[in-house]
C-alpha cells in the first residue's frame, strides 16, 4: 500500500476538547474570558501566545482546553504543531479566532503525517480533530500531499519504475482519465531519451501518460500538461554519485510525485480545464548496457544530444515528456524535477527554483506562492548562457563545459524542447524536508504543488483559490 488515507479527523463535535488560539496582542482579553483559575494557571505558565506555544487548561476531569499561541504572524504550519502534542486519546476542535479556518485545518493534517510502514509498532495514533463544512479543498490537499510524501519516502526497492507507473495509471483510472502506458519497443521509438537513461537498469522504463477533462469542460476549454521526472533511484550512472549523495536518491522521482499530487487536486477540484500528465518512470543505474559519456542519443524531437554526464539524466527524462506535450498546444505547460544541485546551492532546501518564459505568468505564481505559504523564487532564463551547451559532435550537450549556473544551464536545456510561444514553467524542487518542523516531518515532501494549484485555479476557473 503506498498511499495512506486520512485517520485523524472527525466530521462531529461530539466529546471534542476546544483549542482556543491566541495572538498576543488579544491575549490579555482572552484572559477575560476564562474562568478566574484557568486564568491564573496561564499567567503562572509564563504563556505570551508565541508561535507554536501550547497550554493545557485543568478541568475538573483532567485536560478542559488547550490554548495555541499564534505569534504576531503566522502559517498554517503553526497548526501542525498540535498533532504531536495533543493528548492522542482525546478529539479536538479549533476554536474561532484571527487566523485562517481552512489553512489551519490544512496545517493540522500536515503536521498528522506520520511514515510507519516498517515499524513493527507503529506508535501512538493522532489526536483526531473536527473538520467543518466547506474545508474540502484542504482535505483534498493533505489527502495529495500524504500520498506526495509516501511515494518519495517509499523505498526504491519497492518503488521502481513499473511500481510508479502502475501507481500513475490507478490514479488516472480512479478519476476516470485515459490512460496508455508505453514501453518495450514502443517506449524506445516514442521516448528515446527516456529508455536511454534507464537502459542500464533491469528494471524496466515506461512512461504513462494521461488525459482527463473536467466534467463542464470542453473540447475548446484550456489544456493545462504536467510532466514529471520519475526517477526512482539515482546512482548517477558511470558518473557515479558519492555514497553519501546517493542516500537520498529514493527521492529523485519527487517531481513525478508532485506533478500526480497537483493532478489529484485539480482532478478533485473539477476544474473546468482539459489535463494532461505525463510521467517518466525510469531509473538510472550502472551496467553493461548503461549510456556512458560522449554517447549520443536522438531524442524525441529530432535533435541530437551528446552525454557529457550521465548524472544529468532527468532533462534527458523530460525533453521527450516536453516536446510531446507541445505539440498538443497547451494553454500552460508545468514541468516538476528534483533536478539539480546547483539550485540548491543558490536557493537552499526550502525554495524551488522557478524558472519561467513568461513574465506575466511567473509573477502570479510567485504572489500566489506567498499566499497559500508555499513560496517559490524565479531564477532566471539567461538567454547568454546558450552556447555553454554546444557539443562538437552532436546538436546539444546535456551539461555545460563550465562548473557555473547549473540550474540555468538545466533550464536552457529543457527549454529547447518547448515549442515557442507555449506558457511553460519549470520547478527545480528538493522534494525533501531535512530535519522535522511543525507541520513539515522529515522525510519527503510536496513543494511548489499548493502555489501551482492556486495559479491554475485563478487564471483558468471562475471559482477563487483559498
């Protein structure tokens, strides 16, 4: 089972505990309004409302209420703070106050997370909290990013490409998507690129490919195209990765899994567009037959690329997944790749690098980023760094001769798969968080998916993003 549902929320108020929370310019009147005990017990607990902290008020059977400080600002990651810390045998409900209903439910069910499939015990259960009415859209999005976060935190030896291929095609069947899964001879003729960088594996490389239509859409309406590097385990090919680059390379599919992610909301959603998603599922290994450096491979498009490094095999994924998807004329095109270093260099664990070729577009993704707290920053499409990527004996090469700008250099190289004219954005995310934070375990994780979802939502639905 690679996907855990939703087990800590309950559609009734009964013999739920309240959660007031608090700011602390509000917490003095707060204060008012408790019992003269509950009151004192807080002012003797030092409380001051700060972000994150949390009290217990006594009753007279045990725990009576908790009060969740929020700080001068906050994020619905705040909320996640609580699942760890609420007692487990007891339902709570989140009181009214100044912050967000449905980011703070969000919240909660990011912090609930837990990835126990190996454990032998798998530990104390989630204190269950009531979800309202009209916060569907954030049951919907923590319902996705679990499912983002099981697949990268899923073993490669369980998740391999076939495993993520069949996964892709039961979520496209479950939505009621048409689905063609390619491989053997087929994947070769129609991926070239794609079969080459899995051809050192025994484990076989398809690509799945999707299409799904909202149910008041139409033929004229908008095409929004995903596709996603699946790379389910990244040795680096001859160009080996260090052993300790190589731990967390059960994540290199993180792209695959957000795009599915962001598939799963839209397709929950019902907006009112045309999808389609396409998924590399490959893995890069080292064998006989695996591609080495100085090879030359056709791809999809007619262009030839030389292999100046074989670790730099997910453009080689989604140049074939991006040329198809041009030619289909999407109204947007979306490309999601835990794609390289470099942009980690410049940006750190927590920003995907946005990169983007129209200026228009890029600017409400980046302030729809901020207000859904799921912050991207544009890097940028430098057009004077082209000819790094010349090669002597092929059309391209798939890395620059220079040791600078490697997440441009990326960007430049996917981008010559675009047909011109197509509104296309390419997330270079880390798809991992490195140590634990309220609402964000550590472990992998879905990032950029929240701002993408609200960018699709303002700019092809009538409805308004949350």
């Amino acid at each position: 089972m690679l996907e855990q549902q939703l087990d800590c929320i309950t559609g009734s108020t009964a013999d739920t505990r309240p959660v007031h929370v608090v700011r602390p310019d509000g917490l003095a009147g707060f204060l008012k309004t408790l019992p003269p005990a509950q009151a004192a017990f807080l002012r003797d607990a030092d409380f001051t409302a700060k972000a994150a902290e949390l009290a217990f008020l006594p009753g007279p059977d045990g725990v009576a209420a908790a009060v969740l400080g929020l700080g001068t600002g906050s994020t619905p990651f705040t909320f996640g703070a609580l699942p760890a810390r609420l007692p487990h045998a007891t339902a709570w409900r989140l009181e009214p106050g100044d912050y967000d209903p449905a980011g703070a439910t969000l919240g909660y069910l990011l912090g609930a997370y837990r990835y126990n499939r190996f454990r032998s015990s798998p530990g104390q259960s989630v204190a269950p909290l009531f979800v309202p009415a009209g916060h569907e859209l954030s049951l919907s999005q923590a319902a996705a990013i679990w499912m983002v976060r099981d697949l990268i935190n899923t073993p490669a030896n369980l998740l391999g490409p076939v495993e993520l291929a069949e996964f892709t095609a039961a979520l496209a069947g479950r939505h009621g998507a048409k689905c063609h899964v390619s491989s053997g001879p087929e994947l070769e003729e129609a991926y070239p690129t794609v079969a080459a960088v899995g051809r050192g594996s025994v484990r076989p490389s398809q690509v799945v490919a999707f299409h799904w239509q909202g149910s008041t859409a139409t033929a004229e309406s908008p095409l929004v195209s995903l596709c996603g590097k699946g790379v389910c385990f990244d040795t680096g090919g001859y160009d080996l990765k260090p052993s300790a680059a190589m731990l967390r390379m059960k994540k290199d599919m993180g792209g695959a899994a957000t795009v599915l992610g962001l598939a799963r909301i839209i397709m929950e959603a019902d907006l009112p567009i045309r999808l389609a998603v396409r998924i590399g599922c490959v893995e890069n290994a080292v064998s006989g037959t695996a591609m080495r450096p100085s090879d030359v491979l056709h791809t999809r498009s007619g262009l030839t690329v030389e292999i100046g490094n074989t670790d730099a095999e997910g453009r080689l994924v989604l140049c074939d997944l991006l040329d198809e998807a041009s030619h289909e004329d999407p109204a947007l095109l979306i490309d999601c790749a835990t794609l390289t270093g470099a942009a980690r260099v410049a940006l750190g664990p927590d920003l995907p690098a946005l990169f983007c070729n129209d200026d228009g577009l890029s600017e409400t993704v980046l302030r729809l980023g901020n207000v859904v707290h799921d912050p991207l920053w544009r890097l940028p499409l430098w057009a004077g760094y082209n000819d790094w990527l010349k090669s002597p004996v092929a059309d391209i090469n798939n890395v620059s001769a220079k040791p600078l700008a490697g997440a441009i250099i990326a960007g430049l190289y996917l981008q010559r798969f675009v047909k011109p004219g197509i509104p296309w954005m390419h997330l270079d995310l880390y798809a991992w968080n490195d140590q634990s934070r309220p609402g964000r375990p550590e472990g992998g994780e879905a990032m950029g998916m929240r701002a993408l979802f609200a960018l699709i939502q303002e700019r092809f639905s009538s409805r308004v993003a949350e």
